[in-house]
C-alpha cells in the first residue's frame, strides 16, 4: 500500500538565495528551505515506516487449524519482529515533528496500552487483542509479539490496570487470521494516512520546531517512566534504542533550521546565532555519548530504592543513576545552557515563538 509521492529537490543554501539587502525575503528564503529539507528528510523515514509495517502483516502467519506455534512459526516470528524493529526505528525518528502536526495519527499508530485502556474503562477494556479495534497500533502489536520475552514487572504493573488482558500469541486459527487481517493490516493503515498527510504544505516550521524540543522534554519522561515500568518499548525491551532514535530525529530536523539560526546575529552575544548553535551541539554530544555509554537496546537496570522524586547519591551512580542525570540536567528549561533553553532561545531568535 506504498502511496506514490512527487521527489523534492533540495535548494541550495548559495547561489539562488534572498537579496542580502532583504533581511524579510532572507528569512523566508531560510524558513521556505527549512520546510523543504524537513519534509525530505522525514519522508524517507515515513516510507521506511510504511513498509516496515506491510512487511509485518505479510509475514504473519495464518495457520489452519491452529494458532501460531514458536517451533513451527520460528521463521515467521524473527521476520515479523525484524519489520517490528524497522517500523520502531522509523517512527522514533519522525516522532517529535510528526506528533503535534498529526496527534490522532500519532495516538493511532504510538498510543501505549494503558492509553488506549483510559479511555476504553467504560466498555470494560479491550477483550479481543487482534481484531484490530480497541487497542490498536504499534504497541498492540508490541505486545504480542514480544508476549513470549515480556519482563514478568511489566506484566504486574499492567495487571492491575482496569479492563487488564493478558497478552500471548494468537491461539486459535480465528485469532491468528485477525492479527494478519486485521490488526496488522490497521497499523499498515494509520502508517499509510501518515504518508499521504506528511506534504510540504503541512509542514508548519513553528510546530515542526517546537515539536523537536518538546521531543527533547519526552527524554526526560521516557527515563522517568523507565523507573515505574511504563516505558514505551516495554515489551521488546528498546526504549534505549527509542532514546537513541528520538536524539537522531532531533538532530536530523535541527540541521534544516541550523543555517537560519547561523544567519542571526544578536547585540547579546548569549543570544547570538552561532553561540546558540555551538551550545546546542555540545548538548546533542553529551546527550549522544550518554546514551552510547548504555550496551544494547534496553535501559539500565533501575536499583530496587530508586526514587524519581529525590535520588540518592547510591542510587545516582548506577548505569541508570547516570543516565538520568545527564539526561535531567539537558532537558531542564530552568538551566540556561541546556539544550531545551537553547532550542527555546533559538526559536525566539527566529521569531517563531509568536506565531
């Protein structure tokens, strides 16, 4: 179901610019670019997304007489987790300009368990995990594939959720034929409306903008959450991957406004262009070798006294310790070299904090 898309040639930061003497048409030369390149960049990821998922469903098998067997599903099972994988990797990327420009496709396609339980309290839960309603999207299909290898904390802490049902492979012929029709097919869905929506045209640079930083806030929260067993990638066990992926989508829509920013010069020489970019980097560095000093795709293990609220020293000097406080400290608003309050300056040096 890939939709067909029009190519975008990237312009040229030289060459075919604004006058110099038009600070007005140079800003909109840079903003017009920045949207360009954004939409470029995130497309091939929005692809990659799309086929990851029809790759997933295609997969899946659909056993006659019987529901998915480990031994004699084996193959079926690594291919569908390696597109599972893709489809991750893909979105985490897209995720921080994506989300507030699209929020329903976001919840559709990224929406954790419990989020979808919120609102189906009413109606007692989700009882049929493959029929494609209810509890739908990557995590619903997260949650069955990885239901062999799920940690046995996150099961007691979605246990006691209202409308709680336990997840496994599909058991019967009708429940594994759902997953390969419908619910699969839901996600390959919502994955394709993203494509069709993710044009130029929707590419608001102020959202797009805010979104990274606010992507960069969702650091804290992914660690915070971590502690409690409600991460995101629970049940594969990836949220240091989504962390990591989360960074490299950052950086990948800050490099489309990084030559803006560069243009702006300030009588603060805190505010000034490139002063902000240089501490923006070196936030990104930090923030990078934090999460490459972590071995594999899950987070560090979180000590037993562990304690969001007030941490002691101990406890701070584990892997995860560690990683909380770097990643804390470089989504503090409130610390002025951090880089949510220089993405924020940054913003207002663009003017795009008034729209």
């Amino acid at each position: 179901m890939t939709f067909q898309r029009i190519g975008i040639v990237l312009l040229g930061l030289t060459g075919c610019g604004p006058a110099a003497t038009d600070p007005e048409k140079m800003d909109q030369g840079y903003e017009d670019r920045a949207v360009t390149q954004t939409h470029a960049e995130l497309l091939a990821n929005v692809d990659d997304l799309v086929r990851a998922t029809e790759d997933l469903q295609a997969a899946a098998p659909a056993p006659v007489g019987r529901g998915w067997d480990p031994q004699r599903d084996a193959d079926a099972l690594v291919a569908m987790r390696e597109a599972w994988v893709r489809a991750r990797t893909a979105y985490e990327l897209v995720e921080g300009a994506i989300a507030p420009l699209f929020p329903d496709i976001d919840a559709a396609i990224d929406a954790r368990y419990d989020d979808f339980l919120t609102e189906l309290e009413s109606q007692g839960g989700d009882p049929n995990l493959f029929d494609g309603k209810g509890v739908t999207g990557m995590h619903a299909v997260e949650r069955i594939l990885y239901s062999d290898v799920t940690p046995q904390r996150v099961i007691d802490f979605e246990k006691v959720i209202p409308g709680y049902v336990k997840a496994g492979f599909p058991g019967t012929e009708q429940e594994a034929s759902d997953f390969r029709s419908a619910l699969a097919p839901q996600l390959v869905s919502d994955a394709g409306e993203l494509q069709m929506l993710w044009v130029p045209s929707k590419v608001d640079p102020a959202v797009a903008f805010y979104g990274v930083v606010s992507l960069m806030n969702e650091q804290r929260e992914k660690v915070v959450k971590a502690s409690s067993n409600e991460e995101e990638s629970r049940y594969a066990q990836r949220t240091m991957a989504d962390l990591r992926d989360n960074l490299a989508g950052t950086r990948k829509v800050y490099r489309a406004f990084q030559p803006w920013i560069l243009s702006k010069s300030s009588t603060d020489a805190t505010k000034d262009g490139a002063t902000i970019d240089a501490k923006i980097a070196n936030g990104f560095a930090a923030l990078d070798q934090a999460y490459q000093a972590v071995s594999g795709d899950a987070m560090p293990e979180v000590p037993a006294t562990w304690s969001a609220e007030m941490p002691s020293a101990a406890d701070l000097a584990t892997p995860f310790g560690r990683l909380y406080a770097v990643v804390t400290t470089a989504v503090d608003p409130t610390q002025p070299d951090s880089i949510v309050a220089q993405m924020n300056d940054a913003a207002t040096l663009l003017g795009l904090e008034a729209r």
